[in-house]
C-alpha cells in the first residue's frame, strides 16, 4: 500500500485530515513549532491515535510521520515553508 492510500484510508475512516491530525497533535502538545516535541516518542503518538480514532498500527505510524515532515504531504509543508 502507498503512503497516499494510507492517508486516503485515514480521511475515510476518521474523517480528519493530515492538517486535522498536526493540529491535534499541537493541541495534546506532541507537535511543537511544525516537528515533533522535544521528548515525545512514537509510541506516544500511536497509542493516542489507537484510543481516540481506532488507528491500528501502520495507520498510525503514517501519521507520525507526516506530523515529523516525512512523506508526501510532510515533503510538500517542507518545501513551501522555506
């Protein structure tokens, strides 16, 4: 599966964007100044998206590492803040 059919499997199933899940993770204080907070491990954040949006484990880490820059949307937030 593409990391885009992950993150299209996501919006279906939550209904929340990858603009959604950073401002969340902002909100919990597991993202700070548009990367991942001092501290905070993957863990964390896959254990908060299982409880609060039923995310198994492959779906999560897709979205961690969108909230850390990594794949295509994180590529593309990178590019246009430079």
């Amino acid at each position: 599966m593409s990391f885009q059919a992950y993150i299209d499997n996501i919006k279906a199933k939550t209904s929340k964007s990858p603009d959604d899940f950073r401002r969340i993770a902002e909100q919990k204080g597991f993202v700070a100044a548009g990367a991942i907070a001092p501290g905070v491990k993957a863990t964390q954040i896959v254990d908060w998206l299982k409880v609060d949006f039923d995310l198994g484990r492959g779906h999560a880490m897709a979205i961690y590492a969108l909230l850390k820059g990594d794949g295509p949307a994180g590529a593309a937030k990178s590019k246009s803040a430079r």
